[in-house]
C-alpha cells in the first residue's frame, strides 16, 4: 500500500509558559489522501489550529516544543528534514490559507507581487510567475485581473481577500492546502461561495484539503471524514455523516446538541397592549452614504425581535442610533410614546438606564483596568437613585449569581475571565441598571457554540424572569431561529421582510431572505447536501 | 499630492509667521533692543543713532511691518561681527552641519535598521541583550561628556585625531561619531520594538507558509511594514541636527550652524540669530515633507 | 486564559498590599532594581545633600587642589578627587544634585500636566479649540529644544525658574500630542461606548475611562523625559546659557573641569558619570514600567518571580 498524502502519528505539542508546559496537542493521529476533504472539528483551545501549525513547520520553537510524534509528507518524515528542504514543501507541496486574510496579507505589498513571491521563491521565472498570477486572479473570480494585480490588500473585500489567499495558495498546485478557519469572519452568502470555490478547485487539482473549523456546518458543507478535537486531544474520528447521525463520544454529543438551528420556534406573541419601542422612518447617512433608509419597526413588551444582516447591512449603525451613539439624520423613535431622539440630554439621561446594550465583544466592552465589582456598581455610581451605595456589594454579589458566576469574582479583572464568563459580566452589568430593553448587538458571535448556547439560555431565563424585550442584531441564522419572536431582514440601510421566526424560516418571501436562508449552513450533513443541491438548482436557473 | 504640499506648506507657514512673531515680541518686550543689538559698551550717542537708523523710535505696529517686510524680502541685514549679509554667514554655516547631519543620519538609520532588525529576530538572544543594553547607554549618555572623554582619549592621550576643525577626514570622524551615539541608541529601540511586532504578525507567518527564506522575512516582509514609527523618530532627530548640533559644533570648533548660533548669541549678533533660525526653519520645512512623502512611498494605506 | 484560578485575589487595584506587589514585581527584575535603587539615592541626596554637606562643598583647599581620585587620605569625601579650588567632588557632585533634579522634575511636572490637559482637550472635543492647540505644538515642535532654549534663556535671565518655564514649554508637545493620540484611540473603545450607553457624563468617562488608560503612557513618558530633560539641561549649563555659577549642576561641573582635562580628567568625569547613570536608570525603569502598569501584561513579572 503506498504511504498516505499526509499522515500525522501520535502528535505531541506543549510550549513552555511562565505557568510552566502547556500540552497543547497530545497523541494525535490522523491522515490525509488526495481528492479528500478532512476536517478538524474543535472549539477555541481545542489544539485543532496547533495540529496544523506543527504540519506547516510555523510553530515558535521556544516556546513550542514537539515532544513527540511524526508528520508524513508521502512517506517522507518533515519533521527530520534539513531545514532547507523543508522549506521548499512549504507553499509548493503543502499551502496555507488562514482565517482573517486582512491580517495575513503584507499590507504595504500589491497583491500581485505578494502572489508572484509565492512562485519566484520556489525558483519560477518572474515573467512566467506574472502570467500565472494574472490566470489564477481571474480563476478565484476576481474581476479585472491584470489591473487588480497592482492593488493592495485593502482595497479588496473581505470575501475577495480570501480569495486572494486561495489563488497565492494554489498558485503552484500544491498537492494538500491547509485551511485554518477560512470563512469565519466572513457572511454568509460569502462564506457559501468559498467554500464552494474551494471544493472546485478541489476536484480540477485533485489535492487533498485539509479544513479546520469551530462551524459544525462547515463540516456537514465540505466534509468526506471529521476529526473532533477536544483539550488537545482527538475524541472521535469518522465520516461527517455517519459521526453526526451517530457521535460516540460524550463531548460530540453535546457539541452536536449545542448547534443552535434545531430548536422549537417560537409562537408569535399575542400582541396586546402599547409597543415598548416603536421606529419610524429612521435614517441616517454618514457623509453621502446611506447607513439606513427608512427603517420602521415595532417591539412588543417581553418581545424578543431579531435584526439580520450582513455587513454593511445597517444593522449596528441602528443600534448606535437608537441609543444615541449616533444621531439620527431624520425620523423617530418612540419608547413609551415618547420620541428619544427629540430628548434633551437630561430627558434622555433619565431614561438611559431602561435601554442598555450588551456588545459583541466583551474583551473590549469590559474596562480592563476596572474590578468586577467596579464595573457593575458604575451602573449605581451614574445612577444613584437605583441602590444606596451600603447594599451595592450585597447586589452585586447577587447579580453575579443571577448570571451564573459566584460572589468571589467581584474582586477580579476582566482578563482573568474566558469569554463567556465575561460577557456574562457584561450582562450582569445590564441588569445592574434593571433595564427594559436590551439591545444584543451580535452579543454571541465571539463565542464558542457550547458557551453560546448557555448566554443564550441565560438571556431568555432573564426574559421570561423580569419580562426584558431585546433586540438581537445577528448575522447568524440558526442562533436567530432558536431565540427570537420575530425577525427583521436589513439589506444594505434598508428593511427587506420582516416576519415571525416560522415566516422568515418556513416562508420566506424576499430574495435577499432566500438566499441568506440558502447560504446558512446546517449542522446535519444529509440537510446540508439536499440545500447544496437546491442552492445549485437556483444559480443554473439564473441567467 | 500636490494639494497636500499646498496644505503643509501652509501649516508650516503659520508655524514661520509664528517664529516670526515670537522672536520680534521678545526681541522688543525684554528690554531694550539697543542693549540686543549693539555691544555692552556701545555709548549713548552710538545707541540713538541706531534707533533713528533701525526705526526704533516708530510705533511698535510700524516697526514690526518694517521687521516683516524685510524678513519677507530676505534681509535680515548684516551681520554686526562680520560686515556681512547675515544670511550669507548662516547659509555658509549651514552647509557643514548638512554634511555633518546628513552623514550621521546615514550611518544611524543603516545600522540602527540592521542591528535593531537582528535583534528583534533573535530577540531575548545574546546578540539582543547586547544590542539593548548598548543602546540604552547610548541613548543616556550626555554628547557634551562623550565628545569631552573622548578628546582626552583619541587626541590627548593618544593622539590619533586631531581636536577640531575640518580640514581632512580624520577630522570629521570624532563630530560624527559623538553625534552618532545617542540617536542610535534612541534608533535602534524604537526598530527594535517596531520589528518585534512585525515579525509576530500574521502576515510574516503567511510568508513562512509560502516558504519564502529568513533573509527577505526580515528584510522584506517584516522591515517594510515596521518602518513608519521609525521614520518618525528619524525624522525628529534629523530636525534636531538640521539646526546645528550645539553642542558637538561647540567642542570640536566645527563651523556649523549651532556654533554659529552660540558664538553670535554671545557676541549679540542679533541679525545672524534671527537668519539662522528663518533657514533652520525651512530646512525642517522640506525635511517634514520629505518624511510625509516617506510615509506614503512606503505605506500604500497611507495616501494623501 | 480560561482557567479563571490562575491569578490570585491580591491583584486588587488600590488594595492596601499594591505597594508590596509593586516591591515584589521589582524583586524579580534585579536590573530594574538596580535602577530604582540608584534612583532613590540619587533623590536622597538631592533633597538633603544641600543641608548636609554644602559647607564641606564650597570649602575651599588650596593644597588640595585637583587632588586625585581614590586617595582617602584627606577623607573620604575626597574619594573621588578634588577640583581645582580643592573642594571634594563626591560633596559637589551630592550638592549638585538637588539643581539637576529640581529642574528635571520642574520641567517634567510642568510640561506633563500642561501638555496632557490640552491633550485631553484636544482629542476628547472636536472644536476648533483642539486645532489651535495642535497648530501650536507644531510651531513648538518645528523648533528644536536647545535651540528655543538658547534664545529665550538669552533674553530673558538663566535663573532656576526660567529654565524650568523654557525646557518644560520645548517638552509639552510630547505630552500633548501623545494624550491626543491616546484619547482619540480609547475614546472609539467599546468599554467608552458601554459607558455612555449608561448614561455616563464627559466628567466621568475622562476620569474614570480615559485617563487611567493614558496615565501609566504618561508615567512611561515622563520618567524618559525626564531623562531628555536633565540632558537638555546639563547641555545647557554646559554652554553657559544654564543656571549660572556659583550655583552647580552636573553639566556646569563638567564644563568647569573642561579646562583641566589633560592633567585632571575626573573633573569632568565623574559629573558626566552621575548624569550617565542617573538617565540610563531613568530609561530602565521606563522599559520595566510598560510592563507593571499594565494589567494585562503585569502577570509576567509575578509569575516569572514565584518560578524564580
């Protein structure tokens, strides 16, 4: 039997921190043959991006350090080649694309330049490699190549940028690619696009692809065999299908539980009484460009609606607006019937505290130089009339408890808390001011599914407790189905559909909610090939 | 482009009328001007007859028309200790401490850039904790000690260079070199610093996934994008030194602009000060705009 | 990151211990140590050196005249040598402190508290009030240091005070457009958004939220500065355009031994050591300070100490 395309045998990494070794990847095995598409399955700390790092030679040895194992290139161990020989399977042999292409890309290099490099280094002509750099352009589906040679990375869009990576991966045919999170920071109709691009480029060279991805519908979209990695260590390996349909280990499971997108919908509200908020007409342009045009809605006490978009869709711009970040360029807003954007700031104070927000990413939106303690108890420090200042460490005791984290933590930083810890701070610090509305702007989107699933669950247990109404900005779907009331489609500033969950999910009527809807991805992969199916039904019945 | 220089040009001009305006108040406010302008001993008589000659007895708004039209036409008038327009004695001057900054400059910024990019790339090494630990004296030693201690060492003691002037190339080593010492200690950290970030960006590690050599990692990839702050630096430094390195000049009797500065200061050569200041000013003027067009040369993000 | 158990408790912000955790972080950062050490000394003998040994530094003794170093048979004040009126250096350098260090600490007071509150001004409002002070340290920043120095000193009399007023105005730049730069950062900071959002007022998220964040740049800043300007201020004594005899810096100590320098070279040297030491010190507790002030990145100087 010949060797595979790339193995990995009982790979071991630690790195050597100031709170001693950390066993980043312990033990792990896995291969890759031409034409397959293996996928690395983890959440974030889980070694799956490590794994590919060490294959790639990329790990920092000190701090890093290979304790044991083997990595297979055709047989050949690439981990005791002489240094120079390495070098040259790097890019030619195996390639890399990487998750946020922005960052990856030398911003003061054209593009061109940075993809002609890729051949040049491994000894093409320059005139040759300038030819090829313009084909592969046009083949990632870049308009215009030979004059886009000359631009610079930040003159692409994100989606474009990812290309530009799999065009400079793919430059010299390499016969694996090595994908670390390709389209996680992307939409999802942009997302949909790669990864099929991906696939075909996939069948016209016949490489190997190796994905790794936290996206458990990235896997049901591309996967022929997963490997699910846990603290460092493999759980489970198989067929995509077969490990969803039937997941051995405990961690599968409850990662497979945790995907949001198969939940119960929720039944429309019975609308009864005032509107909490009412928007009317609402519009704001910065300089010439519209941000939002017309935006009206309507939300009900106790309701949950849900914003969707894409980027540059508006949707936090009406965030920023609604809680005068922004000023609105004309329209209304009427919370209890009356209009906040027409308060004065002394009006507006009063109310301030009834409307809160919880941000996306709580790292940034938590004071990093303020205690737990400190951070809640500012709520009462701006408004003094909610607590007397004897009862805030009682209260904030309490309020820590009500998220799900104990009283000790009040004396901490924001920086010795996960994630998901810290946006329940954040929510904690909400409710200091007992609010009426919460404004969610993509307030799970940084997390891992396991921990979104749980800030979910505490933020409708919130809901049914003190009867809060939120505004859920989200780009994701599946999340937006489990949780919300009602939904609302913003494209480009304006309103698209807005509807019930079961009329946005089961039928939808605008375009644009269609092919969001066809672009998201499901966890199961017998769902995933039946939309991949449709989806191309749809593109060949375009003109 | 074009429209930026405009803009600069414009800023820096109020930035000059400013000058302008500084140096005519104090020149008139702190005293008598008389007393600036003409020797300690000078007799009653000789002072009035140069107040009616320089307009002295005029309305102040008069006087200071009279001082900016003439700055505008370029007459600073003569200089009192040598006979002469006072802007051709600074522009001589000025072209030794040009020599003299701009060969220092060469020799910081290339240095400062290699060891500082080594140093960065072998960073907690022995070649780094030298290279930091060397800068860090350089950048906390006093020139005036350095050039005094090494008069004592080079020409005294051992007699190797001459002490001042500068008339052959061995005079010019010891200026340059004390010269040299504290910008590059200065230098090299902010490359340094500036490298390190750079080397752990994403996009060296994208060049490492390409296979692309240490070398042109270094100096290619990473240098590029760590330059910016560095220039900035640079170009502080470079300013300081376009108006005369004090204190160098003073010590190794080099005939720059600095000692030109000093030595009229003492003499009260009043119209000298004021000339040498208006040229220092452009020269840091063209300097500026050639950092801005630095920038944007190397930093396509970077458009004006 | 995850693991929340990492950190202990006392990393408290104003918690009575910050002063021992600040020594124990010193503690395991010998250079820094070093340096702190030095520094404090240097600061001992600025503010009481003056009272304790002035007489010992103005006697003069003439058969002691640029007595050389390392002889301690005219005592030990004389271990560093004499000067040229046979009074002991180590006396003069201690007595020459408290002008080195007064007017440093002067001009970096000045500077930083004038610089920064017009920084403040100018990036948290968008008034024309914030392009004026921008413009205006652009005409400062167009000229160099020395060299307004030099003119104002001239024409104005090189007292105490005025060098403070002239070094500390040539330094306020730094402080203001560092501040600006800063507060234009934080001021977009989701965790300044999340205040307002509260109903946080101007007064409270400048204090609360924007200063804490620039204040330890500030302090980094200042303690370089410092350094710059007792270079700045030594050069200038050491033209003559400095504070004037019979007052003594460390830089006009220097100068003053200039004459001496082929048979009596620790005239000028030990000075120009007292001021090397002091600023290379000064630059090793800025580079440890970036570190300490920062929460974030201060668990590596306690970590590293418990492994030690």
């Amino acid at each position: 039997m010949s060797p595979h395309l790339l193995e990995v045998r009982n790979l071991s990494v630690e790195f050597h921190t100031l709170h001693g070794q950390v066993k980043a990847v312990q033990g792990v095995s896995f291969h890759l043959d031409p034409g397959e598409t293996l996928v690395i399955l983890g959440e974030s700390g889980s070694g799956k991006s490590v794994s590919a790092s060490a294959v790639m030679n990329l790990i920092d040895m000190p701090p890093g350090e290979i304790t044991s194992g083997e990595v297979l290139y055709r047989g050949k161990s690439l981990l005791e080649m002489p240094s120079e020989e390495r070098r040259a399977i790097n890019g030619a042999r195996i390639a890399m694309i990487f998750q946020d292409p922005l960052a990856h890309l030398n911003p003061v290099y054209s593009v061109g330049w940075q993809i002609i490099e890729m051949m040049t280094t491994h000894g093409m002509p320059s005139d040759q490699a300038k030819r090829r750099a313009i084909e592969l352009l046009g083949r990632v589906g870049i308009p215009d190549p030979e004059v886009r040679m000359k631009a610079y990375p930040h003159q692409f869009s994100g989606g474009q940028r990812q290309r530009l990576m799999i065009a400079m991966a793919l430059a010299l045919k390499p016969d694996i690619l090595i994908a670390d999170e390709p389209t996680t920071a992307l939409d999802v109709t942009v997302q949909a696009q790669i990864l099929a691009l991906l696939k075909e480029l996939q069948l016209e060279t016949g490489m190997g692809l190796l994905l790794i991805t936290h996206d458990l519908g990235v896997v049901a979209e591309v996967a022929d065999n997963v490997v699910v990695m846990n603290a460092g260590e493999i759980v489970e390996t198989g067929p995509a299908a077969e490990v969803y349909a039937n997941p051995q280990h405990p961690y599968t499971k409850r990662l497979i539980a945790a995907a949001p997108g198969s939940g119960e919908m929720a039944e429309p509200l019975a609308a009864s009484g005032q509107p909490l908020l009412r928007l009317e007409n609402v519009t704001k342009n910065f300089g010439t460009i519209e941000a939002l045009k017309d935006v009206s809605l309507t939300v009900m006490p106790g309701e949950i609606v849900a914003i969707v978009g894409e980027s540059g869709s508006g949707k936090s711009t009406l965030a920023k607006t609604l809680l005068r970040l922004e000023e609105p360029t004309s329209g209304a807003a009427f919370y209890n019937g009356r209009d906040l954007f027409q308060m004065s700031p002394k009006e507006l104070f009063g109310i301030r505290r009834e409307i809160q927000m919880v941000f996306q990413d709580p790292t940034q939106s938590l004071n990093p130089r303020m205690s737990v303690y400190e951070l809640i108890s500012e709520a009462w420090a701006i408004h003094p009339e909610i607590l007397p200042k004897v009862k805030w460490r009682d209260r904030v005791a309490e309020l820590l408890e009500l998220v799900g984290l104990s009283a000790d933590h009040a004396r901490r930083y924001p920086h010795q808390f996960s994630g998901g810890q810290r946006q329940r701070i954040a929510i904690a610090r909400v409710l200091a001011l007992e609010p009426k509305l919460v404004v969610c702007d993509e307030a799970v989107s940084a997390l891992d599914v396991s921990i979104q699933a749980q800030v979910i669950d505490l933020l409708e247990g919130l809901r049914n407790e003190f009867g809060l109404s939120y505004i859920f900005i989200a780009h994701d779907l599946p999340v937006v189905r489990d949780f919300a009331d009602r939904v609302v489609v913003m494209q480009q500033g304006r309103i698209v559909e807005e509807g019930t969950v079961r009329e946005i999910f089961e039928t939808p009527r605008d375009d644009y909610t269609r092919a969001l809807l066809a672009a998201s991805l499901d966890p199961d992969p017998a769902v995933q090939a039946k939309r991949r199916a449709a989806r191309l039904e749809m593109e060949a019945a375009r003109p | 482009m074009r429209h930026f220089i405009g803009k600069r040009a414009f800023a820096s001009g109020l930035s000059l009328i400013g000058l302008v305006v500084l140096v005519f108040f104090l020149s008139r406010l702190t005293g008598d001007p008389t007393a600036l302008f003409l020797p300690l001993d000078a007799s009653l008589d000789s002072r009035e007859r140069f107040r009616e000659l320089h307009g002295l007895n005029d309305p102040l708004l008069v006087q200071f028309a009279h001082y900016v039209w003439d700055i505008l036409n370029l007459d600073f008038g003569d200089s009192i200790r040598k006979a002469r327009p006072a802007l051709e004695v600074v522009l001589a001057a000025f072209q030794w401490t040009l020599i003299l900054a701009l060969t220092t400059i060469f020799f910081v910024t290339t240095s400062a850039i290699i060891i500082g990019s080594l140093a960065a790339f072998y960073a907690g090494g022995i070649f780094d904790r030298v290279a930091t630990f060397l800068s860090l004296i350089g950048a906390s030693a006093p020139d005036f000690w350095i050039a005094i201690v090494a008069i004592v060492l080079f020409s005294v003691n051992l007699g190797w260079l001459p002490t001042s002037g500068t008339g052959t190339i061995w005079h010019w080593i010891m200026p340059v070199a004390v010269l040299f010492i504290r910008p590059f200690g200065l230098v090299l950290q902010v490359v340094r610093g500036s490298m390190m970030t750079a080397l752990s960006s994403a996009y060296v590690k994208t060049a490492r996934a390409k296979g692309v050599r240490v070398r042109p990692i270094i100096f290619v990839h990473a240098l590029r994008n760590a330059l910016l702050p560095v220039i900035t630096v640079i170009g502080d430094l470079s300013a300081g030194m376009l108006n005369g390195a004090v204190v160098v000049e003073t010590i190794f009797g080099f005939p720059g602009v600095g000692k030109l500065m000093i030595d009229s200061i003492l003499q009260r050569d009043f119209t000298v000060v004021l000339a040498a200041i208006m040229v220092s000013a452009m020269a840091i003027f063209l300097m500026n705009l050639l950092i801005d067009i630095a920038y944007s040369v190397l930093d396509p993000r970077i458009r004006y | 990151m995850t693991d929340t158990a990492q950190i202990p408790d006392n990393a408290m912000h104003k918690s009575p211990n910050a002063l021992a955790q600040t020594v124990r972080m010193l503690w395991h950062d010998k250079i820094a140590l070093v340096a702190v050490v030095f520094l404090i000394i240097v600061m001992f003998c600025a503010i009481f050196g003056p009272s304790l040994l002035d007489d010992a530094a103005t006697k003069q003794n003439l058969r002691g005249r640029n007595s050389p170093p390392f002889d301690l048979a005219k005592g030990w004040l004389f271990v560093l040598g004499g000067d040229a009126l046979g009074r002991p250096l180590l006396a003069r350098i201690i007595v020459a402190s408290t002008n080195t260090i007064m007017v440093a600490t002067g001009a970096v007071l000045f500077s930083m508290v004038i610089g920064s509150t017009l920084g403040l001004i100018a990036g948290y409002t968008k008034t024309r009030a914030s392009q004026i002070i921008l413009r205006l340290a652009d005409v400062i920043m167009s000229f160099p240091s020395l060299l307004l120095a030099v003119i104002v000193l001239y024409m104005l009399s090189p007292s105490v005070t005025n060098i403070i007023i002239v070094l500390a105005i040539t330094r306020i730049p730094i402080y203001l457009r560092t501040t600006r730069a800063e507060v234009l950062e934080i001021r977009e900071r989701m965790f300044v958004q999340a205040a307002r959002v509260m109903g946080a007022s101007d007064v409270r998220i400048i204090f609360r939220h924007i200063l804490p964040m620039v204040f330890p740049t500030l302090l980094t800043i200042a303690t370089l500065d410092f350094a710059f300007v007792m270079l700045a201020e030594s050069a200038l004594s050491f033209l003559g355009i400095g504070i004037q005899p019979p007052e003594i810096t460390w830089g006009l100590m220097v100068s003053q031994g200039r004459p001496y320098l082929t048979n009596a070279w620790w005239l000028s040297f030990w000075p120009g050591l007292a001021i090397i030491l002091t600023t290379l010190s000064l630059n090793l507790v800025s580079n440890w300070m970036r570190v300490a002030l920062d929460p974030v990145q201060r668990w590596r100087l306690e970590i590293k100490g418990k492994k030690q």
